[in-house]
C-alpha cells in the first residue's frame, strides 16, 4: 500500500472588499462570510489591521498581517472547491480531455460566463505549466485569432 507523501501548505489567503459606504461594506462582509461559512471555511476581518491587509494583498509576497495557517493537502483542496464534474466552456481553445466524463475540455478565456480575463497555472518545476501558456497562445490565435504577448521575466 503506497501511503504518498503527506504535505503541509503554510499558507495565507487575503481578500480585499470594496464598497462606497460602510452599510454596504458590512453587507458584502456578511454576504462573503455567509458564502463561505457554506464550504465550512471561517474568516476573520482584519479589524483594525486593514493597512497591513490591504498591503498584504498587493501582489509583492509580503504578509504582512504576519498570520498563516497550515494545510494538509486535502485541506487545501477544500479552498478551491470544485465539485463539477463538466468543466469548460461550450466553445473555445481545447485543453484535453476530462477523465471522468471523456469529454473534451474546452477553455473560452473571453467567455461571459466568466467574471473576468485572468488566469492562473499552478504546478511544480517540469510540471508543463510553460508548455500549457505556450499551446493556450498558439491555439488562442490559429482557432480565436487571439493575439498574445508573454514576458518572461527568467528568460
């Protein structure tokens, strides 16, 4: 019986709530806590530490709320929880195929489904994530005529 490596994750996860008034700040913070109180996942405002919150979420690696808490592999999947077994778009750039079903996946980055145009590849060293951002670009302009731009800050 392989038992794998069992991993913790030290890990910090920050958002920002914008609104023009308070009563409308404490509604989207009700609203945000009730939301995820349903995956089982208890936050905490940053009440009197929205400086170092808000800086913390600017994206320069630096906590500086200095907390954390730390994840088992399964636990951190429960952070970004996705239950759907049909995943992908109706029309857009194939990725491959879905395991479960055997049906195509299909990625629309400009679909109105979508909340907005980011996205973000996660994955080891070797894992294929250069190789996924180049086929993304090439496939975005032969089949969407999608132009693209990368910078690479490494080389």
């Amino acid at each position: 019986m392989h038992l794998g490596l069992n991993r913790l994750f030290s890990s910090t996860i920050v958002a920002t709530v914008f609104a023009y008034s308070m009563d409308e700040l404490d509604k989207y913070t009700e609203l945000l806590t009730n939301e995820m109180a349903k995956n089982l996942i208890d936050i905490k405002p940053a009440w009197a530490m929205q400086d170092a919150a808000f800086r913390t979420n600017m994206p320069y690696n630096d906590n500086k709320l200095n907390k954390s808490h730390t994840f088992d592999r399964r636990a951190m999947s429960t952070v970004f929880p996705f239950f759907t077994s049909d995943i992908g778009h109706d029309g857009g750039i194939p990725l491959g195929f879905n395991k479960q079903t055997g049906l195509p996946i299909l990625y629309d980055n400009f679909s109105s489904k979508l909340t907005n145009y980011n996205m973000v590849i996660f994955g080891k060293s070797g894992a294929g994530k250069s190789v996924t951002v180049k086929m993304l670009s090439a496939r975005s302009s032969i089949l969407m005529g999608i132009d693209s731009l990368a910078l690479d800050a490494e080389r």
